[in-house]
C-alpha cells in the first residue's frame, strides 16, 4: 500500500518527540533537521486529511511551548 512507510516514519518521529519531552521531565526540547533548529517543542501531532489520488495525505504538527 502506497504512503505506509511515510506513515510508519511519522509515528516514529511522533514518538520520539513525545519520549525526548517525557525524558527531559516535560521541559521544552529542541528538534534539529539539517540547518533547521526548532526550540520550545512540547508535542507532535498527526493529522489526516482528506484523500488525494485516493491516498490519505498525511501531516505532522509540532508544538511548540509559544504556540
């Protein structure tokens, strides 16, 4: 099926950021991504929405502790 490893890497991202928050007592972390740097991330988040090419598209939400 289509998009099922892009889902798959999504829930690992999901949890990895939900496990560095939990581990650092539920303070703010910071996500780096190449020259990208992303401070004050308190979640992550899925969201679907609607079909495209009949395949669900698929986004991930960072929150931040400002946001």
């Amino acid at each position: 099926m289509a998009g099922k490893d892009k889902e798959r890497q999504e829930r690992g991202f999901l949890q990895a950021v939900k496990s560095a928050v939990k581990k650092n007592k539920n303070n703010p972390i910071t996500i780096l991504a190449g020259n990208t740097k992303l401070t004050n991330v308190i979640d992550a988040k899925k969201y679907t929405t609607p079909a495209y090419d009949k395949e669900p598209y698929t986004d991930v939400a960072v929150k931040t502790k400002n946001s």
